[in-house]
C-alpha cells in the first residue's frame, strides 16, 4: 500500500513526465538530424539534367560548369573521409597561398575527376596567370586517353570573396580546352564555386 501512495507522489510524476519529455525531445532531434543528413547528399542527377548552382558568395560548397556543353555537378553517393565530391586544399609552404581544388562526379558508371590549381587569389583578381594547372580525367576508363590537360592559354579567375577568416572562396572562371595525348579535346566553360576552405 505504502509503495502505490509513493508511486502517486507528484514529485514522482514530475520526474516521470520530465524522462518522457526528455525521451521525446531527444528523439525528435535525433529524426531531424538524419533527415538533413540524409539530403545534404542529395542525387542532383536524380531527375535528370541538373541545374548549374546559383553565383553565390556564402561558403554553400557548390560547383558547377559545363563540360561540351553539358551540366557537371560534382556528386558521390556515399561520401567517405577519403572520398568527397568536393575537396579543397590551402597549401602555404612555398610562400604562396596555393589552392588545389578536386571536383569528382561518381554517378550511375561514370568516374570522373576534375582539378585544377589557383595561386595568390584576390577579390577581384581577373589574371589569366592564376590558374597554373587544371586535369580532368575519367578513372578506370577503358580508353587510351582518359586523361585531359589543359592546354588553353585563355583561362581566368575572376574571384568574387575569399574570406580567410571565415574561410570562404567563392568566384567565376573559365579555361576552354582541354586535349588529351589522341588529340581528343575537352570544353569547359561556365564554371562557378562558392566552397569553404
């Protein structure tokens, strides 16, 4: 008898209402965050053609260009430390600021890689010596040449912020051709970035 009065005593209650509560609580946010988890990996080809990304200046880690005219979105359906879609790289060690940039798209049967390099850049810095390299390949590629260099002189960066506090790179560039050792050749254009760094 005594032990049914104190399982009525409103301090029991309270604390048995408040574990409820907590539990619920807890497992709301938890739902919530595989829900955002879940759709930051988002398949942009899901539906056919992609859009290219807005030009943003916010650090939302998007990319996007045009290979042949065709939309490239870097995508990999499931991320690992070692294997991002987007991976951006700050090198000082040879007392420039080095930013190596690699984009991969992992869709369906397709492997591909797009890198390129941008030294010193500065907001609104449109210098054609800026970017020094760029390689885009097709990995585990059957054919001869799946590897294409660039070899445009016509190539510029326009970058629009770079925010090293905040670690934001965000700007517009283009270099046109890419050739591969067949003489097969590449155009890319339309290119924007708003990643973090």
């Amino acid at each position: 008898m005594n032990r049914f009065l104190s399982s009525l005593n409103p301090k029991y209650m309270y604390t048995s209402r408040s574990y409820f509560t907590l539990n619920l609580v807890t497992n709301i946010i938890a739902c919530l965050c595989i829900i955002m988890l879940s759709s930051c990996n988002k398949d942009p080809y899901q539906d056919g053609t992609p859009e290219l990304p807005p030009i943003t200046m916010e650090g939302k880690n998007t990319f996007g260009c045009k290979i042949n005219e065709e939309i490239w979105i870097p995508f990999v359906k499931n991320p690992s430390q070692w294997n991002q879609a987007i991976s951006i790289n700050l090198d000082e060690t040879s007392g420039k600021k080095v930013f190596r940039f690699t984009m991969k798209k992992r869709h369906d049967n397709i492997n591909e890689n797009l890198s390129f390099q941008i030294v010193n850049p500065r907001d609104g810095s449109n210098k054609q010596d800026n970017i020094i390299a760029g390689i885009y390949n097709f990995l585990g590629s059957t054919s001869n040449c799946p590897l294409f260099e660039m070899v445009d002189s016509t190539r510029f960066v326009l970058i629009n912020k770079i925010d090293y506090d905040s670690k934001i790179i965000s700007g517009t560039f283009t270099f046109n051709k890419f050739i591969n050792e067949c003489g097969d050749s590449t155009k890319i254009t339309d290119r924007r970035f708003d990643l973090k760094f």
